[in-house]
C-alpha cells in the first residue's frame, strides 16, 4: 500500500471530465447498466467516476452528485471510512480491507477478486455487508481506471453460517444428548445414572442457549426485537452468564470467576441482550483459552450514569484480528463462522445504546468489555 497515495483526491473538475468521458462510450454504458450488481468505475486515486443504475437506485441517493468523487467505503458509509481526516483507505482497519486491496492490486495491472467485510451505518444503526468484490484495470480514452463489480453475499454467508450451527455445532450438541439420554435409559446402577443425568444437562442447555442465540441475532438484524427494559443486580446477571458459559467449557482446567474488583449494583436496561453480550465474550474467552487458565468477569459502575463489564483471558490475539474482530463472516476458524464478536457490537451499540471495546497485550492477555447506560431510557 506504501507506494500509492492514499490520501490523494483529484478536483471536481477533474472529476467532471472523467463521468463526461465515459458517459460518451454508450456502448460501455449500456453493457454496465444492465448489470444486476453494483457497479462503480474508479479513477486512480479510488473516486467513483462512473456507477450504473443499480448502485442509484439501491441506494436511494437523491442525485448523481452524490456518488461523484466518493470512494466505496464512503458510499456505503462504512464506519471506518471517516475515522481519519482523509477518508476511507486511510484509518489503522482499511489495511486489511478487501474492497481495497483488490482496487490496489489493479493499479498493478492485474484482475482481484476479493470478499469484503463492511459495517456500515445509517442513521445511529450498525449494519453488517458482506461483499464479492471484483476489481479489474481498463482503460479509456489512455486513462487508466478501474472497474469496480460488487456483489452482495450477506445472505449466502448467512445461510453457510446457520447450516454450520445447525447441522454440525447443534447436530454434535444433538447426539452428545442423544447418547447420554441413551445410556441413561440402560443404565440400572443409581449412582452410574445420576452422573449420566449430570452430563446431559450441560449439553440439554447449550442447545438452548444455541437456539436462543440464532433467534436474538435475527431479530436484531430485522431490526424486530421488541423492547424489554427490566432491573437487575449486577452479581446475579454475571452469575446467569457464568452458569451457561460453563456449559461450552470442555477442559476442566478453565475456571470462570467474578473478578476481585468487580461491584454489586442495580442495572436497568435489556436484559437478555446484555447477558447475551457477556455470553458471547465468555464463549470467545473459552475458546480462546489453552486450559489451566481462570477467565475473569468484572463489572464496575463508572460514574453515575454509564457501567462496564468486561471478561478478561490470557490469550493474546493479534493486530490482524483484532481490526477486522467485529465484522460478520470473519473468523480465525474459518467460513462458516464470524457471528459472535459481530453480534456483541450490534446488540451492545444498537441496542443496549453502549459500546464494545477490545484491549489485548501480549503479557496481560485480553480484555473484552461493554460500556452501556446503568439506566436505559425506553424510547419515546
């Protein structure tokens, strides 16, 4: 990326030149504008010169104006696009961006096809694109540009996701009780059968708190969640999270505890969203986890008005991982994963109106935490 300036931007003018340009090639025009994806075509310092209809009409954009001279991440107002002065491709995330890398490589000259991971945000709401991503160089009239494909793959991802929940997590879940349900019913020895039911109910509710999971982060995403604003002790809601985090521990060697600072207090807010929040950073820390190691819940009242609880484990993860952590779809683990990280930031920032945050170092290990309202107002 060094050798390219990523903060460049040419002028208005410059930019008026380039759409006029294409404009006047109506046999390009016609062959992008029947496309059923989006199109855009780049200039080489990523400002969108051209677009065809469908980018238009998607996005609901009152006027052509408003897509000249913009970069992809600050037209589909990607929430890292604005986070340095210069615009998207310059904030410490756009390194590992697909959508950037593949336009890079075709200043190289060469065709890239890449998936690009976006959370976007439209009027104080977090939303999740996963893109397909093709960029390929062309040139017009002698000026080198890009042509910029991008298809929308949220709903094929989505789909490989639920069929790795479903027909392998949940499957394994499945048969684990299945087996156990199994030696219950021969087994004739009390003792024998007591220890039997003892290992069939951690795994009767992880399939629960599976299938809870699913419906929550649907309904989040359909924006269908129907408010439940309740009061609760802060020892009593970790305690909850505790007892059904304990049921993803495979190694008896990894102990979940409340940290020495952590605080009792009343928090107001959605309930089930927060503990599902808390939950998912217990899950990640287990998994996370080599074994022989003691996870670490905290929660502490800030100040009058806002909390914070956070999880805290030894491993240390990487910069790489640690800027694209909360994007759906990407995992360490590979495709078919990526939901729990992503779905803390959109329940705790869209929901419990807080903020996720991720700290990691190498000797202190990891620390995941929520800041929300102690006291969250219904709406209006």
């Amino acid at each position: 990326m060094e050798k390219y300036d990523l903060k460049a931007r040419v002028d208005n003018e410059e930019l008026e030149l380039y759409h006029t340009i294409i404009s006047n090639h109506t046999d390009i025009v016609k062959i992008i504008d029947k496309l059923p994806v989006w199109v855009l075509i780049l200039n080489n310092t990523r400002q969108t010169v051209y677009y065809n209809d469908k980018v238009f009409s998607d996005l609901n954009l009152s006027s052509p104006k408003q897509i000249i001279g913009l970069r992809p991440g600050e037209l589909f107002k990607c929430i890292y696009s604005d986070l340095d002065v210069n615009g998207c491709g310059n904030s410490e995330f756009c390194k590992y961006c697909g959508a950037l890398n593949a336009i890079l490589k075709s200043f190289d000259g060469d065709k890239q096809k890449e998936e690009c991971h976006l959370l976007i945000e439209s009027n104080g709401i977090k939303e999740a694109l996963d893109l397909e991503v093709t960029a390929t160089p062309i040139n017009i009239e002698n000026k080198p540009l890009t042509l910029f494909v991008i298809q929308d793959i949220s709903a094929a991802n989505r789909k490989t996701y639920l069929e790795r929940t479903f027909l392998h997590d949940i499957g394994n879940t499945v048969s684990a009780i299945i087996t156990s349900t199994e030696l219950i019913k021969e087994e004739t020895d009390m003792e024998e059968k007591e220890e039997l039911i003892n290992m069939l109910i951690p795994s009767a509710y992880q399939l629960l708190d599976e299938i809870q999971a699913q419906s929550e982060i649907r309904k989040a995403e359909n924006h269908d969640w129907d408010p439940n604003i309740s009061t609760k002790s802060s020892y009593q809601l970790i305690q909850e999270c505790i007892n059904i985090a304990k049921n993803y521990i495979i190694d008896e060697d990894i102990a979940l505890s409340f940290a020495d600072k952590c605080k009792n207090f009343e928090v107001t807010t959605e309930v089930t969203l927060l503990k599902r929040v808390i939950i998912n950073m217990l899950k990640n820390a287990i998994e996370a986890s080599d074994g022989n190691e003691v996870i670490q819940v905290c929660c502490q009242q800030i100040d009058e008005l806002s909390s914070i609880f956070s999880v805290k484990n030894n491993k240390f993860i990487p910069e790489h991982v640690m800027k694209q952590l909360f994007q759906r779809s990407f995992s360490t683990k590979g495709k078919g994963r990526g939901i729990g990280t992503y779905s803390m930031k959109i329940l705790a920032e869209n929901y419990l109106k807080g903020q996720i945050n991720v700290q990691s170092d190498e000797e202190k290990g990891t620390i995941f935490s929520v800041i929300i309202p102690t006291v969250l107002k219904k709406k209006a």
